[in-house]
C-alpha cells in the first residue's frame, strides 16, 4: 500500500459536527452583519508582501517571522494574507470606496501564520473581520463592541467572554510616552536578547510581554494614560462613558497594546478563560494613519477580526456542540424504478414546498432494516416507507422515531398537511 498523504502541520480538516458548526457561525455572522449595516467585501488570499510591511510593521512578529512568503514565477514577492485589515485597506483604497462617505465592510475567510501550532493556534485559521471608514467618534467602535456582545448572546457566550480596552494614545502621545519607557526600561537589568530587540523596535510591545521574568517591570512601568494629549484623553473618555452607558462592561487594561504597529488610540480584545493559552478572540482597535500610509485619502478607519476556530473551541468547550441531526425526513424504498421513481418525485415536491426541511433517499439496493438504521444514524425524525403495498395503494407509510406512535398509513397529501404544520416557521 502506499503512503497516506496527510495534512501539513497547523492545517486542519474540518468535518462532521465541528463543520456543521461552523456553518451555523458563518450564517449567524453573515446575518448579523447585515442587521448592523455592513457590506460583506471579498478579498484576496495573495498580496504583494509589501502591503504587509508596510501596514503591520516590519518589526513585528508576524512580519518579522510567520509570513508565508514566497517569489512567484514573475519573482514578485507575495505574501498569503496573514490577517484581513491591510487587503481591506488596500482595496478600499484601490477602488475608492471610501472617498468623501462612510463605508462599513465586513470579510471572512483564512489566513495564514507560521506560528507553533498548538489547541486554538493553527497557521491556517478564520477570521471574521470588520473594517469602518470615515468615522471620527468612537461611536463607530461602540457600534462594533455592540454587535460582539450580541454575537455573544446569540452564541451563548456572554459568561464566558470579557472585554478589555485600553487607549495607546494619538501619535504625538506615544512618541512622548514612548521615549519615557524607553528610558524606564533600559535602566532594568533584567532585559534579554529578544526583550532588547523588541524594546529598540517598539517599546509600547514590551508591555504585551509574557515572559514571568518581566511581570513586576511591566506591572511598575509608567503608564501611557499619563502622557495623553487632551484630544486622546477625551476621545477615550466619551468611549467609556458610552460603554458605561450602554451597559457593556469592560476592564481597562492598560497593558493591552497589540502586536501590529497601525493602531491609534482606541485598542481592545475579547478574551476568555475557558480555552487557556490561546484566549484571546476577537481583537482589533482605530488605525486612522493606515489609509494614508498606504497611499489614500487620510481617512479615520476602526476594525476588529474574530478568531472564528477559538469560538468554535469555546462553543466546543462550553458544550454546545451538541450532534446536529442531517436528515429530518428520510425515504425508505423498495429496490424498483418504478417505486423509487415515485419516491423521489415525492421528494422533489416536498423540497419545492419545504425548503427548509432535510431530506434524504436511500438509494442503494439494501434492506429496510438497513434504511432504518441509516435513518436513525442521520437523527431522522420521520421515516416514509413505500413498499410494494404502498405503491399499489398509492399511500405512504410513516414511522416515528422520535416519539411513541405507532407506524401510520397516510396519503401523500395528508403528511404534507402534517409536514407544513410542524414546519412552516422553520428557517433551517
Ligand atoms: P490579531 O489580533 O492578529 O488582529 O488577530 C485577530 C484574532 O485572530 C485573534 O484575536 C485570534 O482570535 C485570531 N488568531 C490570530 N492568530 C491565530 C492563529 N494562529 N490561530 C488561530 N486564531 C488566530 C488582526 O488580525 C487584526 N487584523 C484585527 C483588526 C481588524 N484590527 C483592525 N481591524
């Protein structure tokens, strides 16, 4: 025999149960998306690799070390998009899509990391982003935190997720700021390779640190909220205020500052406790100087993107992926033309009328008792039986499987009566 080929490391099939699952989020989103006025834009997987260094930043992680790049056979450099918000960005700004109105976008699909795969982190995962244009206040961002929390409630996730903000300040704030923990974190000793790399390429990340060494200079650092510029204080200010107002509760974090370099003032993070390392999902903040930095219009602009495989992990954990049932309504026949003929005419009227129900034949050569199983294996509520007696009497035998009735003769219009009823509220 020969070797199986197998998926490369930190890529996943996704299948059964969890794929279903997935279906169910991606149409939640989908729908939820349109409720709140965004317009899904489509995207592409390959960007030319300079549209990442120059918008995350060259001296990040993900720039630095996990981007799948490679020459393509013209030698241009490409990149496979390692998070959505600079193609977005790009194209926005390509097709002018936000000169001189508002624009609220929303898109979905991989990306791809080189990370060290482990639970909740994968080199190729989901995200659902969001992206606003045009927007000043921080109304847009509470627009965003409104539609998480209720994306949380329809998920049943609200007790399981907490919100943390912070503010890194406006450009002038952080350059001031900047050079204040500079100088608090040279005098610290306890600085090591990497840490120095990090701190000469951007201070603000060494707050982010995870390394236990670090925890009590980070915890005694100066803080950023003491060197805003009026307008960032204020502008963060009014956010909370409306947070507050709105009943969303949050915890300041003053060390949330985030791994890509375009943010400005507003930052923020949906973490839980339930998925341990990889806790954060959803994250994202305002990034007013990315339009023009890569070459549009000046133009305020907000966003965020969920981690769609750790909310499947949470659903996961929080026992919510109950086995979901692939078949409402499952046709048991004789092995005949003329019998199945009719059976799956039948069936092709019931998926004009019921759109929303599931239906399957079988349709192999095989004994009822096989098809009952086959019924009882999809979760199948109903089993409708044409057997030889059935075709001549021009009826349909109907077994209950989840309820204690016994097996019942019916004309075919009498359990479509029975099939409306049950569902026409149904919305699949
Ligand atoms: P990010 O924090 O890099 O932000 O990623 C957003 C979310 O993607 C994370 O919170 C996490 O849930 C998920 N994620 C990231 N890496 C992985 C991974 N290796 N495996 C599984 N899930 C992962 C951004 O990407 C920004 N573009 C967000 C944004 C949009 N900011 C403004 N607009």
């Amino acid at each position: 025999m020969r070797n199986r080929i197998q998926a490369i490391r930190g890529v996943r099939d996704i299948f059964s149960t969890e794929a279903a699952y997935w279906l169910k989020l991606e149409n939640a989103l989908r729908t939820l998306a349109g409720i709140y006025g965004y317009q899904y834009i489509k995207l592409p997987i390959l960007e030319q690799t300079l549209l990442f260094q120059r918008s995350i930043g060259d001296g990040t992680d993900i720039v630095s070390k996990e981007m799948y790049t490679f020459a393509d056979k013209n030698g241009d450099s490409l990149t496979m998009r390692p998070e959505g918000t600079a193609g977005c960005v790009r194209a926005v700004n390509q097709h002018s899509l936000a000169y001189g109105e508002k624009c609220k976008l929303w898109y979905n699909g991989p990306m791809f990391r080189h990370e060290r795969p482990q639970k909740g982190r994968y080199r190729q995962f989901e995200q659902f982003g969001m992206e606003a244009f045009g927007f000043q206040k921080a109304d847009i961002e509470v627009d965003m935190l409104l539609f998480c929390h209720r994306l949380w409630e329809q998920l049943g996730l609200t007790e399981h997720v907490n919100l943390h903000v912070n503010t890194i300040g406006d450009l002038a704030s952080r350059e001031k700021y900047k050079a204040v923990l500079l100088d608090y974190l040279n005098s610290n000793a306890a600085l090591i390779g990497d840490d120095i790399v990090r701190m000469r390429q951007n201070p603000l990340r060494m707050l982010d640190s995870k390394r236990p060494e670090l925890a009590q200079i980070i915890a005694d650092a100066p803080r950023l909220a003491d060197y805003l510029s009026a307008e960032s204080a204020d502008f963060f200010a009014y956010f909370l205020d409306l947070l507050d107002k709105m009943s969303i509760k949050y915890n300041l974090k003053p060390s949330l500052v985030r791994g890509l370099d375009y943010y400005n003032d507003t930052v923020f993070e949906w973490s839980t406790d339930r998925l341990g390392a990889q806790s954060e999902i959803c994250a994202g903040g305002r990034y007013d100087g990315l339009v023009a930095d890569l070459g549009g219009k000046p133009n305020y602009a907000v966003g965020f993107a969920i981690g769609l495989d750790r909310v499947i992990n949470l659903l996961e954990c929080t026992n919510q992926l109950a086995k979901q049932h692939t078949v409402d309504v499952y046709l048991a026949t004789e092995y005949q033309a003329d019998i199945r003929a009719r059976a799956y005419s039948l069936l092709e009227q019931w998926r004009t009328l019921l759109p929303s129900v599931k239906f399957q034949a079988c349709l192999e050569d095989t004994s009822l008792k096989k098809q009952l199983q086959q019924a009882n294996k999809h979760g199948a509520k109903y089993v409708v039986i044409i057997g030889g007696e059935e075709f001549a009497a021009d009826t349909i035998s109907v077994k209950f499987l989840n309820a204690d009735i016994p097996q019942k003769m019916y004309t075919t219009k009498e359990f479509s009566e029975i099939l409306i009823q049950e569902y026409k509220n149904d919305n699949g």
